[in-house]
C-alpha cells in the first residue's frame, strides 16, 4: 500500500505518530501492535460510545461482554453464578510458551478458544490441531489444559499428593453428581466420596510425571460418566 501525504508540517501530532507505527510495524501479523498503538495515541474512549472502549481493548470483547451481562444482572437482583477458577496444587506451570508459539496474536488467538472450550471433545480437538501446526504439545500448555478439563468437570480444587487424587467439586456448577457416584461405586477399592463432597481416588506408586497421567485418566472417566 503507497500512502500520499502532504508535508508532515500539515499533519497533527497524532496523524505523525500513527504513520510512525505503521513504518515501524509494517511485517504479516503486525495487526495487534498497531491496535495497542493507535489506543495510546488515542486513550480507552467511552463505554458505549463511538469509539472503541479502554475496557474492551484490555480485557478483550466476549469477556468485556460477560462483565457486563454479570453487572448487569446484579444491579437487577438476578444471581451471579461466578466463573470457575479450579486450584491445581501441583508444582508446574501453566500457559502457552513463547517457544511453542512464537506470533503474539496467534497466542492470544489460542487462548481466547481455550476460554470457549465446554467439553472434553473440543479439548482433544484443540490439543490435536496445536500438534497438527505447532508440533508436540509443551508441558506448560498440557498442565494449562488440564485446568481446562478441571472447568468442564465443574471441579473447583485439584490436589495431588503422593499416591492420592483430591478433588473437589463446586455444588453450584455441577452436572451430574449422581454419575461421579455411579463411578466410584463401580471402584469403591480406588475411589470414595467424603461428606463434603470431596473425590478421592488412590494412584499407583510411580514418579509425578505418571501420577499426573494417572489423574488426568481419572478425569477422563469422570467426563464419560455424564458430567460434562
């Protein structure tokens, strides 16, 4: 694209600093760069205004929308069922490293479609379309699917210590409690279920990598019970 211009002592400031980031972003993908700058020159803007929002830019539109339909039902009196956040207290890192997949925008791509994700079946897809064009899926994005499934299964805590799988469940965003209960009762000698509705499922003796195997198989089983 040839951009003609008058002299740039005709030009705001603004108009300058905007041709400037064009120069300076210029490669295929540059698109999110060029957006974060033309907010700087310009500021957030207004809500519901013409322009675009401060509040949309930095959080994204689908959750921008989600905060305000959540607002929005408060100020009605309706109730909020919160989003889930599961716990998951095991020593490891979760994200999508830099090394895997290099263009910021397509990072960001990812994780906006791992916020979409409902059921197992869509993590598997996205887990093979990631090997399909990424390579091998890193430890970092496996430990950050495995938060993912904890939110389809309506778990609120994952625990894993030694040989023992603690989870918990949230009472609010459960399905199907009454196929968890069907499962352990097909296994009562590796699974029971507490008071307080907390699944504990004994592992076989092995190192962290294999346990962390174990438990996500143990998942697996939970969703074809019927509880996403």
């Amino acid at each position: 694209a040839y951009l003609f211009i008058p002299q740039e002592s005709h030009l705001t400031k603004d108009a300058q600093k905007r041709l400037k980031v064009l120069m300076e972003h210029s490669d295929l993908g540059s698109g999110f760069q060029i957006a974060m700058s033309d907010l700087r020159i310009r500021g957030g803007g207004t809500i519901l205004g013409a322009s675009q929002s401060g509040y949309i830019a930095a959080v994204g539109y689908e959750m921008f929308l989600q905060l305000m339909e959540s607002a929005i039902s408060e100020l009605k009196g309706e109730s909020v069922l919160e989003t889930l956040d599961p716990e998951i207290n095991i020593s490891v890192s979760s994200f999508i490293p830099e090394s895997y997949i290099s263009d910021i925008d397509q990072r960001l791509s990812a994780y906006r479609r791992l916020a979409k994700i409902r059921n197992l079946e869509e993590i598997t897809d996205f887990k093979n379309e990631m090997i399909d064009r990424f390579g091998p899926v890193p430890a970092e994005l496996s430990n950050l699917l495995l938060k993912i499934m904890l939110k389809t299964l309506s778990a609120k805590r994952f625990d894993l210590n030694e040989n023992v799988l603690l989870l918990y469940f949230s009472n609010d965003h459960i399905k199907n409690p009454d196929g968890i209960i069907d499962m352990i009762a097909s296994n009562t000698q590796q699974f029971s279920l507490s008071p307080d509705h907390v699944l504990k499922a004994v592992l076989k003796k092995t190192g962290e990598k294999q346990m962390l195997s174990q438990a996500k198989n143990i998942l697996k089983e939970i969703a074809q019970h019927g509880n996403c």
